[in-house]
C-alpha cells in the first residue's frame, strides 16, 4: 500500500488545500456497496437472465468471466445501445444495487471525512457509475445526505456516458459552477482517474489493497491512499481555501 511518507503527505496536503470542491466516487471511496450482496453474484445473474432468453451470444467470454455487473450492462449497451432489453437490464441492476445498499459496508473514515470537508466550507459531490436512487438511500441511512444535497450525478439511461468517459464529474462541475483546477476527484478504479484526467480535475486514489493500488498506479495516478485516515488528519491542519477556517 502508498506509505505515508513525507513526499506522499506533502502530496496529499497539496491537493486538499487546493479543493474548494470535492468529487467523489461512490462504491470503494464511500462504502463497499457489495460486501453483503455479492457483485460477482448479481453479474453472473444478469448474464444468466440473457441467457435464459436466448441471448448467449451478447457477451463474451471475457465479459462473462470478468463478475462486472456494469461491464455486462455496457457490453449488451455497445450492442444493443439504446434497447429495451438495456433499459430492463438495468432496472434489473438497479434494483440488485438497492438490496445491496442494506448491507453495504461504509469505508473506514469516510462518514468524519465527509462531514468535516463540509463544516471547512468544502462542496462536496458524488459522480458514479452506480444508480442515483442507490446512493441517496445509502446516505439517507448515514444521515449524510445534507452533505451532498442535491449533488448526485450517477447512472443514467445513456450508458455511453458512464466513467471512464467524464460526464458525470462535467455534470457536477457545471452544476457547482467549479472549474476543473479547484475540484478534487476521489475514486479507487482507473476508470475514475481516466475520467477525472479527460475532465481536468485532479484526482486522489483509494486503493483498499495492493492489486488496486497498482491498477491505479498504472493508470497514471500519482497519489493514492490505502486509508482515508491520513486524508482526515491532512484536512484537519490545512485551512479551508475559501474561507479559511480550521476544520
């Protein structure tokens, strides 16, 4: 995992003193929207529902074996753009992310770290490949919805937009009136880093182990965490861009 050394910190410090506004992720920087319900489970049962309606051939092996739920949507999407057999696919999706939401796992020092880059003067957004109804309701269960309100930009019908392409953070940039440059993106997946580089904004990586440290790493990201705990305790010391406070 990223040591906190004195070159990383410094790094860190970097980016939080800049962040008027903070984009986030939301499965992995968040929550572990699956560590109840697995996502490998609701893949394989998305494929299989294909299948048992004659429609073997619309993903591939790889895709298959890959237990992406949303790498399946996507596939069946490039094929199908646009279908009704899309949109049920993700309904059918939709609601596997919703019973998953009862059960997900929040990320280690999230909750303090969202509710203090609030308090500093921070507006925070959440820019995700998953559904908005899933996010709202996990952070209604964590009372941290005033945090984000209204600033949800997740999954829509146009699955051609979903990261690595940077519509949802384009969306939440124009929305917040931010440029680019005072915006700070958290995700944990390449393809949010890819997302956040084509939209300007820089990014920080959440990697909970070493394979995902090293996809990021080998996506181009140059400061990634293994905890949010030191992103806490940066926070803490660095005064709020905008008004200057102490969190």
């Amino acid at each position: 995992m990223a040591s906190d050394t004195e070159n990383e910190t410094g790094k860190l410090r970097d980016l939080i003193a800049r962040a008027r506004v903070v984009l986030w992720d939301f499965d992995g920087p968040i929550c572990s929207l699956f560590s109840g319900h697995s996502a490998e489970k609701v893949a394989t049962e998305l494929v299989e529902w294909l299948e048992g309606r004659g429609l073997h051939g619309l993903v591939t092996e790889g895709e298959r074996e890959s237990l992406d739920p949303h790498l399946v949507l996507r596939a069946v999407d490039a094929r199908h753009p646009g279908s009704d057999l899309v949109a049920e696919l993700e309904e059918r999706l939709t609601q596997e992310e919703l019973r998953a939401a009862s059960s997900a796992m929040p990320t280690a020092y999230a909750d303090p770290l969202i509710r203090t880059w609030t308090a500093v003067g921070s507006r925070l957004a959440i820019a995700t490949n998953n559904s908005p109804l899933v996010v709202r309701e996990y952070l209604a269960s964590r009372g941290l919805n005033s945090c984000f309100a209204p600033h949800v930009y997740g999954r829509t019908r146009e699955l051609s937009l979903l990261k690595p392409d940077p519509h949802c953070l384009n969306r939440a940039l124009n929305a917040m009136g931010a440029a680019p440059a005072s915006a700070l993106m958290i995700g944990d997946t390449p393809s949010d880093f890819l997302a956040a580089q084509e939209a300007g904004v820089p990014f920080l990586g959440y990697a909970r182990h070493e394979d995902k440290e090293k996809l990021l790493r080998d996506a181009g990201a140059e400061t990634v965490v293994g905890s949010l705990e030191p992103v806490l305790r940066v926070l803490r010391t660095v005064r709020d861009p905008g008004s200057g406070p102490q969190a």
